[in-house]
C-alpha cells in the first residue's frame, strides 16, 4: 500500500508538471485591440492566469514596481491599500517589496484564475472577484490608498470607475493607477471633472514611458502614463 501510495504521488506531480509545461507553451494573447467587454476580459485573463507572468516580464513589463515605489514615495506610512485589478498579483508583491510589508492589502480582480495565483504567492490578506465596470463592493472611505495597474485599459470610461475610486478612499489617501497613451483622453473628461469638483487633486504624473517595449504590437507605438492623485 505504501508503494502504491508513493507511486500514485509521483505520478500525479508528473502530469501536473506536464500540464503546467503545456500551459507555459501556449502562445500569449493578442491584448493590444482588447475591448472594455467584461466577459471578454474574463476569458482571455482566465486562459492566460498560470503563465502571465512569464509572458508580460518578457514583454519588459515594470509598471507595478514604478507604482509601488511612487506610493511609497509620497505615503510611506499607508496602513491599507486596495489593488485594484490585481491580476496575479504582481502588484501585490512589488507594494510589498517597495517597503509596505505591513500594510493591510485587498486585492481584486475580474479573473478568478489570476486570483488564484495571487493568492498561491500570499501577498494579499483577502482577494475579491471584482468587477470594475460596476460600483466597489466596499464602504465609503475605507482605504488609505487605491491602486490599478494596467487595467485601465479594459474598463469603460463611462462606468465612473475613478469616482468609485475616490468613494473608497480616505480623505487625504491617494490614488496611484496607469493609462495606456492612447486610451488617454477616453478618462481625461472625468479626470478634469473630479479636480474641477474639489475632489481630488493631482500630485505626480509620469510619462509616456515604455509599458510593454518588447511586445511586438506596443513597442514605442503604445506607451502608458501613471497618475497619483491625493482625495480632498
């Protein structure tokens, strides 16, 4: 019996190893021409969650550790951040990293699967399947910062997605997200809005710099913007 059992062991992590090998070899998706189409975005992050990372670092992909070192830099000591879209939780790990070890993280994401790899890597303290096209399923004024990095893209600009950014955030908190070069002027309306409104103001804008460089379909044709606002 303990030779089979030890056996049976074996060749399960064979074919799991197997079947992470298939994963990794699959080709990356196009997400240059990607929609704001909910379902859309489920199903290609869904497909893409166990080998995302490998694919967007070889693309020269930085954007989550440029946002966490720009928190840090002007909110060193925030004692609870919402990551928003937090995929497979690079963006947890890189705020963890830039100094943030013991800070109260929630990340959230349309993609159950990429959630399950953020939470194999422990980075969040709860993860929440989100859905960003619709109002945040959490109280006014509950976190010291939100963040959303390279997710803007597949968000409709008419969902009122930042006032629900803001909704969330404390007084005085800050909210840090990036946006693709040309999907800029799709957000600057309710961004002038919420500034015009007193609600938020600007702290630090960085960019165009490189977002996915070695990506075929962005190169220098694509470039992205990051944004830290403080809310009043």
């Amino acid at each position: 019996m303990k030779g089979l059992l030890t056996f049976s062991a074996v060749a399960f992590s064979a074919v799991l190893i197997l079947f992470v090998q298939e994963r990794v070899a699959q080709p990356p998706p196009s997400i240059v021409a990607m929609s704001t189409d909910p379902a859309e975005s489920v199903k290609v992050y869904d497909d893409w969650a166990w080998n995302y990372e490998t694919h967007i670092r070889q693309w020269g992909y930085d954007m989550p550790e440029r946002a966490a070192e720009l928190l840090k830099q002007y909110a060193p000591n925030t004692k609870t951040i919402l990551d928003l879209g937090a995929g497979d939780g690079l963006s947890g790990v890189a705020l963890r990293q830039a100094g943030f070890e013991d800070t109260t993280m929630v990340g959230t994401d349309i993609s159950s699967e990429m959630l399950k790899v953020a939470n194999h890597r422990g980075c969040y303290d709860d993860t929440r399947l989100v859905n960003l096209n619709e109002p945040l399923p959490f109280e006014t004024d509950s976190f010291d910062a939100v963040t959303c990095i390279g997710t803007m893209t597949y968000v409709d600009p008419e969902a009122r997605t930042l006032e629900e950014f803001v909704r969330v955030t404390k007084k005085g908190g800050y909210i840090c997200y990036t946006n693709r070069t040309d999907k800029l002027k799709d957000w600057e309306g309710q961004e002038k809005r919420l500034e015009a409104e007193g609600k938020w103001e600007p702290v630090a804008k960085i960019g165009p710099v490189p977002y996915l460089p070695k990506n075929p379909e962005y190169g220098d044709k694509v470039q992205a913007v990051l944004y830290l606002y403080r809310v009043l």
